[in-house]
C-alpha cells in the first residue's frame, strides 16, 4: 500500500492540488499548502518509493534562496510598471479623445464606425493593455452612436468586445510577460512573435468588416453627414499624412547605412514627430493649411503614438529592456495625463494602490507556485507530467492539440496568472523536447488565454460591455442578447484560423500565421442578463464633451431621458 | 474574545498604514527604472546599485503589501464553487484556510527566512554584482513580509471566528468577477452600474 501510494505521488499530489484550488481559498496559499504538506508526507514517504521521491528536509531550506529568486526577478518588474501606467492611461481620457476623432474620420463610409473602433482598439492595446479601460470606453462612446445610426447590435457589440480584448495579445500585454518569464525566453522576443499576429488578428477583423459593409452595407451604415461635427477636410490630411511619410522615408534612407532595421522605427519617428509640429504651428499661428478634422487627428494620434514608440519602439530596436520600456512608459503616461489636468493627488494614490494589490497577489501566486514546484518536482512530478503529454498519440500535433484544449478549459475558471505560474512550467519543457519553438508556443497560448476575457464566468470584456451598456439607454429593447455579437467574430476566426492551421506544417518559419488556430475551438455562451434597456438615444457633441471627463465627472447623467 | 479583536483591528491598522505608504515605493520604483534607461543610453552611465534599488523598492512593496493584500481580500481565488456557498461556509472555508493553508506556511517561511537574513546581517554580504547594494535589507524585507502575513492571518482567523459568532459584520464580503467588475466601472464613470442594470 505505502509503495503503491509512493510511486504514484505525483498523480496524487497533483489531483488533491486541484481540490485545494477548488475549495475557493486564495491560490498563493493553497498552492504553497499543498507543496508543504506534500512535501511532509513526502519526505515520510521517500523509504518506500524506490528512489520516485527525492525529498529530504534540508532541501526545504533552499525555498529562503528560492524566495530571494523571486524578489530580485527584473523580468517581472515589468509587470507593476505596465500595470500602472494601464491605469494611469485608463483615467486619462486618451481612449474617448481618440474614439470620438477616428470615428468622425472614418464615420462618413460605410462600416466606417466599426473601422474606427477596431483601430482605437490596437492602439489602445499596444498602450494601455487594459482590456477593461477598451470596452468601457467604446462601450460608452461608440456603441450608442453605432445603434444610433442604424448598426446591427450583434456587429457592434461583437467588434467593441474583440477589439477591447486585443489588449491581451498586442504587446506590452502583461500576458506575454509573464509567459516568457515562464518559458526562459526572452520578454523582448516574445513581443516581437506576437506583434504580427496580433496585427492580422486586428487585420482580420477589419477585413471582416469590410466583407460586411460590402455585402450587407445595411448592418454597417455610414455616418449621415450632420453628424460628421468636425467637417470634412481628409484631402488635407492626407496631403500632411504623405508629408510625414516621405520625411519618415528620407530619415529612413539616411539612418539605414548606420543603425540597420532600426531605421523603420526612427524613421517612423521622425516622420510622426514632423507632422505634429506642423499641426501644432498650424494651429498655433492659424495658418489655416489643415482643416480641422485634419488637425484634430493629428493632434490627438500623436500623443498615443509617441507613446508606443517610446515603450515598444525602445524594446523593439533594443535601447531599452521591456521592464525599462515599462517604466518609461508609465512615466510617459504620467506626463500625458499631467498634460490634460488629469494626473490628481488621489488618481496617482488610487493608480498605485491598484498596482500595488495587483502585484501583491500575482507574486505570491508565484511564490506558492514555488514551493509546489520544490515539492513537485522532487517527487519526479515534471518526469510524470512529460511521460503523459508524449504519450499523447500525434507527436507534436497531439501535443499542442491537447495542450491547448487543457488550457482553453482551465481558461473558462481560472484566469492566466495562476495558468501561467503552475501549468506552463509543466509544459514548456516538453515542448521544447518536442522541438516546438517555444515563443511559438507562447504566441498560441497568449492567443489562447485570451479568449478567457470573452469567455464567462471570467468573460471581463463582456461584463465590461454589458455593464456599460446596461446604463447606456438604446432604441431598441435589447436585452442581454446583443452580446451574442462576439458570435460573429469567434467564427470568422475559428473559421480562417483551421485554415492556416491546416495550411501551414512547419512549426518554426512563419509562426505568425498559424496562432489563432488555438481560438477556433471555442464555444461561446452569452452573459445572460435580464437588462432591461429603455429609449431615448441622444448622443450629441456636449455628451462627448462630458463623457471624455470620465473618472473625475460626477454629474454626467448618461440614463437621464433627454 | 474582545481582547483578540482589539489585537486584530490594531494589526489591521498596521497593515492598513504599511499598505498606504508603500505604494509609494512602487511609484519610485518607476522613477529610477525610468532614469537607469535614460541614464545608460544618453550619459552612458550605469550603476548596478541603481538596477538592484529598483527591485528592492517593489520587492519590498509586494512583500509588505501583502498582508494589506489579505486584509482587503484581493488575493485572487478560484471561485466556481467558493461562489455559491453561502456566507457562513465561506467563513468557514476562510477560517480553516488561514488556519491550516496560510498560517503553517507563512510561519514555516518566516522562521527559516529569519536565520536567512541574520547570516547576510553578521556576515554584512554584498550582491556579487559590482558595487551592488548590501544584501541583508532585501533578506529582512522577505522576512518582515511573512512575518506581517503571520500577524495579518491571525487577525483574519479571530475576525472569522466572531463573524461566525456574528459578533461583527463583514468588512469585505466576497464578490464574483461580475460584481468586481460593475464595482470598477462604477469607479470609473462615478454612477451606480447596479442601479441601471438590476
């Protein structure tokens, strides 16, 4: 009985980890209860386990070593830093600005409003990383103009969730940080094989989009022009839009002999930065070159994108490590909301709290994770765990089948710190036996962990946009239906991504196409809500206005009939 | 029992104080992240005690903060069936966790962290880095961290005890995901989202 117990104590182990998580104690503790007690009865156990079990006591004492391991880990510095500066961008105002301006540049076509929204999204993703700060905000400034005018309910809820959800995948998500600190790669590389991804991904919906304002132009109408309040005026920006392009390509061309690739960036800079002091000289002397939507655009983009420049511009052509460009950038998002009053005494307060209960409970979810994993693996767990995944039949298909499938399920209850701190420890070394390239394997995951944010019970994009919307009176009684909209999304990707997963076979050369394949195989149940939602739908300019003062407006009175 | 609950709500004010001020340890944590970058690429000019402070400041805030962390309940748990207990089963999960999960272990990690940091402390060791920063502060933050989680979990034990005992009412009742979430939209838009969403 002892040897049996003994040589089956990984599986045991493990299986009571599970009922411990399950009781609904907080993970940190349950996780390091289960490496302690285990590692007692272990240590009794070791005699009768014919060398399976490794464990003695001093070995307990190397977790102070383990704990310090922890603490001094700089790779995971980056995540108070992204965190803070999401929630400083978060209150900033940055997202309605730019909601409210692409919008009226795109609104005049048709799906136009939609465009505007999946854009905003990438841009927001690849700054504040927030998936909550996207959908309220679009939740709150989009979705009633879309439904105003006439979009189907189910495409402009499906696009906001998506899009607001493009913060997980878009570096600097915090995802990818704590996935490569994980898998022993470098933060900086898993960036770099997720950007193209995510950006198809973004393409993806855009060119969804697209099809439908082609086909059903009725689902997806264009703005009619009284409500275009800025004017018109593209040529204008165009003509500036070109401007900066060839001041981008001619820096291009005169960096490329010295700094290499590094050129796209700077060149990129440059030109960015040329059309914003023209825009601010425009404005400030009144020369009249640009028309006003022209000029609103600029000075409004700018901003965010000076600010993607300075985070992964800086990790991309390696002046900064990511834990630096996160500081960076928070620093950088401090200066912007200072710029536009908003950078309060009890925002930073409320800001840093935030950060500091975050990153309290996510590294002692770590540092449970570490005494399991002392425990686990002296008791030859990872050997048990590695035996059972090549087992799988299918080789390295197999694997990443069953490997995705598992995490997809756990995604349903768990979110991805606690997936990420226990199960990828487990898996990343296998694969790397299998010969998966592992920021492949990771780009998948991320794409993977990121359905959960669409997923209930822990679906937050849709709880976001459900909560948002509920307070949002439409035309319509909508009731909690319109976030079957996803439905629509989920699809499209399920649909091309088994396409480029069964077109593509070789797992190192061109990872970017075959990551949301991980994304197809997952079903969707609508939040259900007995929301009830009433009329009147008037959404002029001055309710932008206000809207724009979120996080500081306590008298905007968005269900006051008007 | 009155006096193990003054004992908790005097450890309850200490977390409470600890977690108000180390956020700002975060903040400067930022700042000199931010300042080592600019410093090494414009002045070429990089200190290892400067990268070594940046950790130190945050491993001392998530460390101190932790206890902060339990007391307002945000430690992250699993909740498909913690969730649909009732209140008092959560109490009592709660309690038997912070008894027998949380309690052991933080003692276990304070105890063997302890002559840890006195080694560091006689020995006065400096990080292997060159001219890094003396090592013991970063050993005591580690060990005054569990310690802070020892007293902080026993004042959530006594608190769950009189809350069974209904001698006082929940200061932090449990919320799922979705009401957490309407709580930060709340905070956001400054409306009640309940009030429109019943």
């Amino acid at each position: 009985m002892m040897e049996l117990i003994a040589q089956n104590f990984a599986p045991i182990m493990f299986a009571s980890l599970i009922a411990f998580l399950l009781l609904g104690y907080p993970v940190a503790f349950s996780l390091a209860a289960n490496g302690l007690i285990f590692f007692g009865i272990g240590v009794w156990l070791a005699p009768f386990s014919e060398g399976t079990i490794t464990l003695d006591w001093p070995l307990l004492f190397s977790m102070s070593q383990r704990l310090f391991g922890v603490m001094s880990n700089e790779t995971l510095l980056a995540i108070p830093f992204f965190t803070f500066m999401g929630i400083v961008l978060e209150r900033s105002g940055m997202a309605e600005d730019l909601l409210d301006t692409i919008g009226q540049l795109f609104g005049p076509i048709r799906g136009g409003l939609a465009f505007a929204v999946i854009l905003v999204g990438a841009l927001l993703a690849a700054t504040t990383g927030v998936v909550a700060a996207s959908v309220i905000a679009m939740g709150l400034i989009s979705l009633p103009i879309m439904l105003r005018y006439g979009y189907d309910r189910r495409i402009a809820t499906g696009v906001i969730t998506a899009s607001g959800t493009l913060a997980q995948i878009i570096p600097p998500s915090l995802v990818l940080i704590v996935l490569a600190d994980q898998m022993g790669v470098s933060v900086g590389d898993m960036y770099r094989g997720a950007l193209y991804p995510a950006l198809i991904l973004a393409g993806i919906y855009m060119g969804y989009v697209a099809m439908i304002a082609i086909f059903r132009p009725h689902l997806v109408p264009a703005l009619p022009p009284d409500a275009r309040t800025l004017g018109g005026g593209v040529t204008s920006l165009l003509v500036a839009l070109a401007g900066a392009g060839a001041v981008g390509f001619a820096a291009h061309r005169a960096f490329y002999d010295a700094w290499g690739t590094n050129a796209d960036v700077l060149g990129g800079l440059l030109g960015v930065v040329a059309v914003y002091i023209f825009a601010l000289a425009d404005r400030g002397f009144k020369l009249g070159l640009l028309s006003r939507l022209a000029s609103q655009v600029i000075m409004v983009l700018i901003p965010p994108l000076a600010l993607v420049f300075l985070v992964l511009g800086t990790i991309f052509i390696g002046l900064a490590t990511p834990t630096e460009g996160g500081a960076m950038g928070a620093v950088g998002a401090m200066l912007m909301a200072l710029a536009k009053r908003r950078l309060q005494m009890p925002l930073l307060r409320q800001a840093l709290t935030s950060t500091l209960r975050l990153s309290s409970f996510v590294m002692f979810v770590l540092i449970g994770s570490r005494v399991f994993a002392l425990t686990f693996y002296g008791v030859n767990g990872h050997i048990w765990v590695e035996h059972l995944l090549i087992a799988v039949p299918g080789g390295v298909y197999g694997f990443l089948t069953v490997v995705n499938i598992i995490i997809f399920i756990l995604g349903f209850f768990i979110d991805f710190f606690e997936i990420a701190f226990i199960i990828i420890p487990l898996i990343a070394p296998v694969a790397d036996k299998l010969g998966i390239d592992l920021i492949w394997l990771g780009v998948i995951i991320g794409m993977n962990l990121q359905t959960s944010f669409l997923t209930p019970p822990f679906g937050f994009a849709l709880f976001y946009l459900r909560s948002v919307a509920a307070r949002v009176p439409y035309l319509d009684r909508i009731t909690g239906k319109n976030i079957e909209g996803i439905k629509d999304f989920r699809n499209l990707r399920g649909g091309c991504s088994v396409y480029l997963f069964a077109s593509g076979d070789d797992c190192g050369c061109d990872r970017l196409s075959k990551d949301c394949y991980a994304l197809s195989r997952r079903d969707h149940r609508p939040v259900h809500g007995g929301d009830h939602y009433s009329l009147f739908a008037t959404f002029g300019r001055d309710k932008f206005g206000q809207l724009a003062d979120f996080g500081r407006a306590q008298d905007h009175t968005l269900t006051a009939p008007i | 029992m009155k006096i193990l609950l003054a004992l908790s709500r005097a450890v309850d004010q200490m977390s409470d104080w600890i977690g108000r001020h180390v956020i700002w340890l975060i903040f400067a944590s930022v700042l000199i992240s931010a300042g080592n970058a600019i410093s090494r690429k414009v002045f070429s000019a990089s200190s290892n005690a400067w990268l070594e402070a940046q950790w130190y400041l945050f491993g001392a805030a998530f460390m101190l903060g932790a206890a902060y962390t339990l007391k307002e309940n945000e430690h992250i748990r699993i909740d498909i069936i913690y969730g649909k207990w009732s209140r008092r089963t959560q109490h009592w999960i709660d309690l038997f966790g912070h008894v027998v999960f949380l309690l052991p272990f933080a003692a276990l990690m304070a105890w063997m962290l302890y002559p840890y940091m006195m080694d560091a402390i006689r020995s006065g060791q400096i990080s292997t880095n060159a001219s890094g920063l003396i090592i013991w502060p970063a050993r005591a933050i580690l060990f005054a961290g569990f310690v802070l989680l020892v007293l902080q979990a026993l004042s959530e034990a006594i608190k769950k005890i009189a809350m069974l005992q209904g001698l006082m009412d929940d200061p932090h009742p449990h919320q799922s995901a979705a009401e957490t979430t309407l709580i930060h939209v709340e905070e956001l838009t400054g409306q009640s989202a309940k009030d429109t969403a019943k």
